[in-house]
C-alpha cells in the first residue's frame, strides 16, 4: 500500500507516459483500484500544496496547525501572543507519536475519502474504489473471515499510516511554515522544502520524495531522475 501510494503519486503528477490523457487513466486504477481512494480528492488537496507549500489556510498539509501542532516559529509566536492553546503545544514532539502518524489514515482518510467522492458526485473514483474493497473481501474473507479480512485491513492502514506521515512529513514540517506572503514561486518552493540523505534505502522507503527539493521545483520529472 505505501509503494503504491508513490506509484500513484508519481502517475498523479503526470511522469510516467508522455501523453497526460494515459497518466489521469492509470492514476484512478492504481489510487482507486489499488488503494482504495479517489484519485479527484487526492489532485484536490495536492495540487494546493504544491502551489503554496507550507503557507497556512492555503496548504491542506498543514491544517493540523493549531487544534493539533503549533507549526512553524512565525504561527506558533501569534498563539502564544493570542494565549490561544488547543492542546499542550510544550509537549508535542511526545504526543505527536501518538495522534501523527498511527491516526491519519486509519482514523482520518479511511472515511473522509467517501464523504469526499460522494459529496462532489465523483462516481467514477467511488466505482473504483469500491472495486478495492470487492476484491479485497472477496481475497481474504475465505481465509480470515469477516473479523479476521477487518483486522487485517486496519492492521495494514495503520502500519501504512505511520510510513505515509513520516515520509510527507520529514521534508516538510522543518521548514518555514507561515501565512502566504506573496513571496515569489521559487522561492517559495525553497524555503518550505528540504531533502533527506539519499540511499538505496531511502529512495524506495520514501519513493524517492527525499529528493523533495527537486521535486517541488521539478514536479513532472521521473522520481528516478532526482539525484541528477
């Protein structure tokens, strides 16, 4: 699930075939049929990343900011100027383990995703997505039952849920995070993007997003021409 999650990344970004047409097709089967999620809501949240990285109620990616995190050294001044305090900001590096990573998928995503295709009328993503979960029960219930094919579904999210958050966020959340300021697109792209040591390892652990320099600049790019 985590590897797909690149796969369809990297077909969401229209990097794989020359034409876009064959991109957007193969992106709802791999995000759709193989995860489970429509591929409408993933270029939702994503395309407004990518074009206000870390800029705050512009960038979905840091909307945890402040009921769960206090982010970034700009946002997190004007909380305590405010006293404005959700939960206790002194100790989220603990509790970030937590709520962060175990919780986004399995508590979050799992079914934010059908209010969002239903609500916006996105048959075509919900068909698909419903096609994961037919063969999904159609392959374990046999073997695991209907406890057993559950459990194993949350075990997967939730183990897929901790490797999805530390990758997205790692390149992230220890840049400079505030509200849009105007600034230039290269610039902005810079200032809210860092890289991680690059490895064998590494690039398949985080489907080559330790490159998110070159990625944020670059996003059409073929993830494994990064390092050049």
């Amino acid at each position: 699930q985590a590897q797909a999650g690149w796969l369809q990344h990297d077909f969401g970004h229209l990097s794989v075939f020359s034409k876009s047409r064959w991109n957007h097709l193969v992106h709802k089967f791999v995000i759709g049929h193989l995860k489970g999620a429509p591929a409408s809501w993933w270029n939702h949240l994503h395309f407004q990343h990518h074009a206000k990285p870390n800029c705050f109620r512009k960038d979905p990616d840091v909307n945890m900011h402040p009921l769960f995190f206090a982010l970034g050294k700009t946002l997190s001044v004007e909380l305590g100027v405010q006293k404005k305090k959700f939960m206790p900001y002194n100790h989220q590096h603990k509790y970030f383990f937590i709520i962060g990573p175990p919780a986004l998928v399995p508590l979050y995503f799992q079914w934010y995703v059908f209010y969002f295709a239903v609500q916006r009328k996105q048959w075509v993503d919900l068909a698909w997505m419903l096609s994961f979960y037919i063969r999904f029960f159609l392959t374990y219930l046999p073997f695991l039952g209907v406890k057993g094919t559950l459990g194993l579904h949350l075990l997967v999210r939730f183990i897929e849920s901790n490797w999805f958050v530390w990758v997205t966020q790692m390149n992230h959340i220890p840049m400079h995070i505030d509200y849009d300021k105007n600034v230039d697109w290269f610039s902005t792209q810079l200032q809210s993007t860092c890289n991680v040591h690059q490895s064998l390892f590494n690039d398949w652990f985080s489907g080559h997003l330790n490159f998110q320099i070159e990625h944020h600049l670059f996003p059409t790019m073929p993830r494994h021409n990064y390092w050049k």
